[in-house]
C-alpha cells in the first residue's frame, strides 16, 4: 500500500518492561550491591574475621526456632482461654517481694533503651554504623532482626491484654506504656536487636577477649530485660516468656539470611581457589 508515491510500513511495536520484571530487576541488583565483597577499612578488618569464616561460625540448628514457635503458640492459646491469670498472678507478686535499691536501679537502666525515644535512635544509630564500617550484609541483618518492634506490634493488635493494675501485694512503676500486655515489646525487641548484634559480635570479631565481653554484655541485657518488665509491673511472666521464644525464633529465621547472603560472597571466592 502506498500514500502520495510512499510505501507505508507498519511501526514496530514497542514493548515496555512490566512492572513485576522492574521490580525484580531491581531487588537483584539491590542483593547483588549489598552483596558484593567489600573489604571493610584497615581498623575493622583487624578486628573481624574473613567471610568464610563468619559463615562458619554460623550454623544454627533449625530446630531450635521451630520449637520456639511451637512454644509460642501453647503460651498465645492459653493465655487468649485465660488459663494463666492465677499463675501471673502469684509469679508477678513473688517476683516484686524484694525491695532491694540497688535491684531497683539495674532493672530500671536494663528496661530504659527500650523507651522512646531512645528506642528509636539507638537501633539506626546501629544500622548506621554497621554501613559506615563497610560490613552491609550485617546492615541488613541488623535491619531486619529490628523487624521485631513490627512483629511485637501486630502481635498485640491480635491479643489485646490487660497490663498488670497497681494494688494491695503488686506494685507498677510509672513508665510510657501502651498497648497490649502481650508480647512484652521490650523483650521482643531486645532479643531481636540485641541478639543479633550478640550473634555478630560472636561470629565477626576475631580478638577473643573482645568477642567474649561483647556476646556476654549482650545476652546479658537480652536476659535481664525479661524479669526487668517483670519486676516493674509493666508485664506478666508470661507475656516475657512468649516473647522470649518468639524472637528467638524470629532471630534464627535472620541468622539464616545472614548466613544466605554472606554465602554469596564466599561461593565467588571459594571457586576462584579451587
């Protein structure tokens, strides 16, 4: 077919991306720059283990975080049917028998990170650090393991229980609380953002002086904010225990995408040597 003496052809069609592949697009390569091996500057590198090594380090049985949902789960039913008031109660009670200053003084500085704002500026502070130090596969380990502060969140939408009330033989110490009792969002997160930090520390820093006062500092403050939510009236024992075996097995879930995206850039490495 011609018009005024020109033949005329059909444009080709063009085909713009979909937006599911964009999106993909963009992810992977997203992955692959945080990913990519980078040595971290002369200061950190003497202080943290090769790649491979980390890795290594990091084994964890998955198990372990099963059994913690499993628990988690026993604890949410129980405590929806109302069949542990009784024993809250009496637990809470024999908990906060001891008027002891100094015992008073530790629970509240263990409970205060925990608060806003402090709660909202140290965990990006962390984050923050970790990029500037070149270690961003741990930048985004760190960021999701702070995704407990989310999960707690949800948690308590679902729940909605009762915190402990002031009276006779239980006292609560005034605090900015809100929402549920259930989970304790302190220690939700802090076994979250703690633990994590406690696992890196233990699987990256090579003094070992160093790594053991780390790992000790932070399971320490994973194990004492438990009885500190306790001991201030602000949860019941078993909101605490439920979120203990939750964010465990929240943290291990973390541990194995860590463990994912470090092996990506031992796998390159590991093929060059052989």
């Amino acid at each position: 077919m011609t018009i005024l003496g020109a033949r005329w052809r059909p444009r080709p069609s063009i085909q713009t991306p979909r937006l599911g592949t964009a999106v993909r697009r963009a992810l992977s390569g997203a992955a692959r720059a945080a990913t990519a091996e980078v040595r971290p500057p002369p200061p950190v590198a003497a202080i943290v283990v090769p790649s491979q090594a980390a890795v290594e380090r990091s084994r964890i049985p998955t198990l372990i975080g099963l059994a913690g949902l499993a628990g988690f789960g026993a604890l949410y039913a129980l405590v929806r049917l109302g069949r542990t008031a009784a024993f809250d109660a009496a637990l809470t009670i024999r908990i906060q028998a001891s008027r002891n200053p100094a015992l008073d003084v530790l629970m509240r500085a263990v409970s205060w990170p925990g608060f806003p704002p402090q709660s909202r500026i140290i965990e990006p502070l962390i984050i923050g650090s970790l990029v500037a130090a070149r270690l961003r596969v741990e930048a985004v380990g760190q960021t999701l393991a702070w995704g407990t502060s989310l999960l707690s969140t949800i948690v308590k939408l679902f729940m909605g229980r009762p915190r402990p009330v002031a009276g006779k033989d239980l006292r609560v110490v005034a605090a900015p609380l809100g929402g549920s009792s259930f989970p304790s969002g302190h220690v939700l997160t802090y076994v979250g953002v703690y633990g994590f930090l406690a696992f890196l520390a233990a699987t990256l820093v090579r003094p070992i002086a160093l790594r053991r006062l780390l790992v000790g500092f932070f399971v320490g403050l994973i194990g004492l904010v438990g009885p500190s939510r306790i001991q201030q009236g602000h949860h019941w024992p078993t909101d605490v225990t439920a979120s203990y075996l939750l964010g465990t097995s929240y943290l291990l879930g973390v541990v194995g995408i860590y463990r994912r995206l470090k092996g990506r850039r031992v796998a390159p490495r590991a093929k060059t040597t052989t």
